[in-house]
C-alpha cells in the first residue's frame, strides 16, 4: 500500500537530525519493540545546572515515519527545559512534521514515549521524583 | 536510472498485445451475445483467446472460464466449490497457510458465514508444503484442497503434482492458485492432476482486469457472478473482449519464450542473490533456491532493517522494489508468508523483495548490487536493533 508521506517526513527521513548516541549519556529512553516494527532509542545530554537538554541523540528501527518522528523530536526539545521537554505531545510532533499518515500516528506516540522514558532516566539518576507514564499497548 | 523490479505485483502490457486489443475497442465493440453478423467477430476473437490460453495449460478450450481477474476466480473455485459440497454434507476445505489473500480472505468468508471448517496447513523454513500433510489432514468431509502453485513472495514451487495424484486418488476436487506460476513455469493441468487453476493476465504482460479459471470437464461449481448466459451459463457479464484478446495472446507469446526466460531470469536472479549475500553482512535469503524458486523471485531480510525505508531510499535511487514489512501496508502485522516460514517479527518486517522480468538488463542487476548494500549499512548505522544484533553475534 502506498503511503503518501508530507515533504518534511521525507526530508527528515532521507536527513535525519540527531542520529547517533552520546557517550556518558544523562538519559537514555526506549520505547517500542520488535514486533511492531519499531524501536527508538533516544540518549539525552543535560545542562546541570539550567536543566537544559544541551544534546540529543537518536537510535531508531522502524518506517520512515519513526525515523522522521524521532528526527523531529529531538529537534523539538534541543535547547528546551526538561520540564518543557516532557511537555511535548505526540499531536505536535506530527503537526511538525505537516501530519503523518493515520496509520502511521503511532510514531509520535513512540517518539513521546521514548522521550518521557530517557527524562525519567535522567531525573531517576538525579535523585528527582519519576513522573508516571502512560503506556500505549500496540 | 528507472529499475522496475516488481514485476510479481504486476507487469507492463506488452506492444504486441496491445497491438491485438486496439480493434476490439472502438471497431469491433459489438457485444458477443447479439445475433446479428457483426458481433460474430468478437465471439471469434474471444474463441480464439480461449483456445491460447487452453493450449499454454494443455487443456481444452471449453475448460477455460475468463473472469474479471486471478481473485475472482480464486473466489469461484472456493466459494463454488464449497457451496454445493455443502448441500452434499461435505464442509471441510484444505489450503495453506501462505496463500494469496485471494485464497485466505475467501477461506475466511467461507468459515464465518457458511460454517466451512478450514485446515490452513503450515509450511516448512523454505515455504514447502507437505504432501503427507495434505494427505493426514483429508477427512470424509473434505470437498476441496487448494493449494498454490508458487508463493508471491518467496517464489517457492510447490510439489503440486503429488498434491495432484493425491487428491486425484482420494476423489478430491484440488485448485490450485497459479496467478504467478503461469507467468514462469510450464503447466500441465492433465499430467499434474490439476481440476482448478487460477490465472490472471497481467502478472504475464497482458491488461489488468482479466483473468481465467480452468475447470476440468465435468466440475460444476456453483456460480459466483450471476447474471446472463455468457461463458456458457457459468460466469455472467458482458465479456472484456479487448482484455481476453490481450490474455490469450500474451499467454500463446509467453509460451513461446518461456524456456528463453527461464533461463535468463534465473541466471540473473542467481547472481543478485549469490552478490548480495556476499556483500551486506548478515543478509538473508527467504525461500528456496535453485529450480524449486520462480525464476524471478529474490527475497531477503536484513536484519536491523525495516522494509519501508529500504523501498524508499531504493526509490529515490530509481528501483521499485517491494516489502513484507507491515509498515507498507494498512495493517500493523508482517508478512504473513513470512511469518508461516518461521521469521521472527523484526526479520519480517526487514524483508525486501525483487522479482525481475522482461523490462530487466545485465546493468540493472549490477546497480542493485552497487547501490543496496550502501543502503542497508547506513541504515543499520542508525538501527538500535543492529546495535543489539551485534552484541549477540559478538558474544
């Protein structure tokens, strides 16, 4: 079945920002499994004292839509706050990237998730409260 | 460069054939079922086309049934077949479990709504079916074993002849579903038992919307398309003259060529898997190899990889290509054929088929081969499954 993929998913899918990992990593979150087809990996350098996420990297198995989601994200919360960067939703991660297939709106979901789990990574080895996560069954 | 190797989703309609399909459009249009002198030339045209396609199987024209497509005769051959078995009190139906969804999706109707009892038999690593399967699991209430010729996706040849015999010894009606097989293998409906075939005319450079089901004399399943008279009472519908022309004559030119294709097809298909193993690490062949492969089949996973963005990067490269990943279809599962042949989730989903054709050159075969790997590894870089995979080969 074709998939008719917006021209920003294609250009973050054929470019990724962000692909990589980060030695001595802050935060690292996964969120996803092989059954389903993708997996996304995303490792987080924070600033400890403004808590700004200075970098981020990530690691994605999946369609070109988990990798334009994951490239999209980590752009999205470059520079932010952690507490900024929790906030951001899946919707606002696929409204970034002009919408993806319905079919294919799992990916945001996947890049949120992992998100909120290397955040949590972070704020566990930071001696920070864990903030409960929702977690999509697929 | 423009690398078209999908040629088992469909093909082009070959020059010569469509040659033969212009005078049945806008000249000789007149319907086959009028009396007067001027449809008798699309009654003759249609005649000839049955008597082609009947030769390529060995069969006898009044034994060829054309149809709207492979699926719909896939349909009648189940649905037919089962519908009057029942009224006989036979309820059980034998198939597989890599058949098209032509067949599945049919078996599935079958079951839900008329109470079929459906066997879907496994397969082994390689996609075969056993014979000794098909045979433990006929009951008295069997009314049909269908089993397909050569699997779409992994090419695997089935043993359809000793299928035959069996079913022919047990009295057991046997379809067969041959949709890609006829594009490449030579059939013989009498010495390989064969009751049903299904067919369609654009897997073999004939037009979309036209397909054919051979019925051995003597089989009467009901009616799936009801209507008026035509096809000798047994399928309704004004008949698709242009489109059964273009059957019957690319079915009589692919005959013609099919020892030449054969074997130029298998010689490159060698070599694109023989090179591409040989080129990215850890890549896997799915189906068999040698003789008991369509000659135009190459399926492989790559681990680490899914199959979405392996057809991407390949189509900004110029290649069409195809995948079982869920990812490029509408559902969130796999290839169920590869799934049947024992893969796991994530090679499934890495899968990636070629299958090559008459629109194939030396040159393409080379530039798969220098392009591909090139993909996968970059790709892999970015994997975390890759990552993972590697830590277990190391350890």
């Amino acid at each position: 079945m074709a998939l008719d993929y917006s021209q920003k998913v294609m250009d973050h899918f054929i470019n990724p920002r962000n692909v990589g990992e980060i030695e001595n990593a802050d935060g690292i979150g996964e969120a996803g499994n092989p059954k389903c087809g993708d997996i996304m990996k995303i490792y987080l350098k924070v600033n400890p004292d403004t808590k700004v996420i200075d970098d981020v990297k990530f690691k994605t198995f999946g369609c070109a839509s988990a990798i334009a989601s994951s490239s999209m994200a980590t752009e999205l919360i470059k520079g932010r706050t952690i507490e900024d960067a929790w906030n951001l939703t899946n919707s606002a991660v696929a409204e970034a990237l002009d919408g993806l297939p319905p079919i294919k709106m799992h990916c945001s979901v996947l890049a949120e998730e992992a998100i909120h789990e290397a955040l949590n990574d972070y704020r566990a080895k930071n001696g920070m409260e864990i903030i409960p996560m929702e977690h999509h069954e697929e | 460069m423009f690398v078209y190797m999908d040629h088992t989703a469909t093909t082009p309609t070959s020059p010569e054939v469509l040659k033969a399909m212009m005078p049945y459009f806008s000249e000789n249009f007149g319907n086959p079922s009028s009396v007067y002198s001027f449809s008798r030339k699309s009654r003759a045209a249609i005649e000839k086309a049955r008597s082609q396609v009947a030769a390529a199987l060995n069969a006898d024209p009044s034994e060829i049934f054309f149809t709207g497509s492979g699926t719909e005769a896939d349909n009648w051959a189940l649905k037919g077949t089962l519908e009057k078995a029942m009224k006989a009190g036979k309820n059980h139906l034998i198939t597989t479990s890599i058949e098209h969804h032509a067949i599945l999706h049919t078996a599935e109707y079958l079951k839900k709504f008329h109470g079929v009892d459906v066997t879907y038999l496994p397969v082994d690593s390689e996609g075969f079916v056993s014979v000794k399967d098909v045979e433990n699991a006929i009951t008295d209430k069997t009314a049909l074993v269908s089993v397909m010729f050569a699997n779409n996706e992994v090419g695997t040849i089935e043993p359809v002849a000793e299928i035959g015999a069996l079913c022919r010894e047990k009295k057991i009606p046997f379809h067969t579903d041959a949709v890609q097989a006829a594009a490449h293998l030579d059939i013989d409906v009498k010495a390989m038992n064969i009751d049903m075939l299904s067919m369609s005319a654009h897997k073999m450079y004939g037009p979309k919307g036209v397909g054919a089901l051979y019925l051995k004399k003597g089989l009467r399943p009901e009616n799936f398309v009801h209507g008026g008279a035509q096809e000798k009472g047994r399928r309704a519908s004004t008949e698709n003259i242009a489109g059964i022309v273009g059957f019957g004559e690319a079915m009589e030119i692919l005959k013609s060529r099919l020892d030449e294709d054969k074997k130029i097809n298998s010689e490159r298909r060698d070599r694109l898997i023989a090179g591409l193993l040989e080129k990215i690490p850890h890549a896997k062949l799915n189906g068999a190899t040698g003789d008991k492969r369509l000659p135009n089949n190459i399926n492989f996973s790559f681990i680490g990889v899914e199959g979405e963005t392996l057809l991407l990067d390949l189509d900004a490269k110029g290649i069409s290509a195809s995948t079982g990943s869920a990812c490029s279809s509408e559902s969130l599962d796999p290839s169920h054929v590869l799934l049947a042949l024992g893969l796991k989730h994530e090679m499934a989903h890495g899968s990636l088929r070629f299958t090559i054709g008459r629109l194939t050159t030396d040159e393409q075969i080379d530039y798969v081969l220098d392009v591909l790997p090139e993909i996968v590894a970059r790709r892999r870089a970015m994997s975390p499954l890759w990552e993972d995979f590697l830590k277990t080969v190391k350890n």
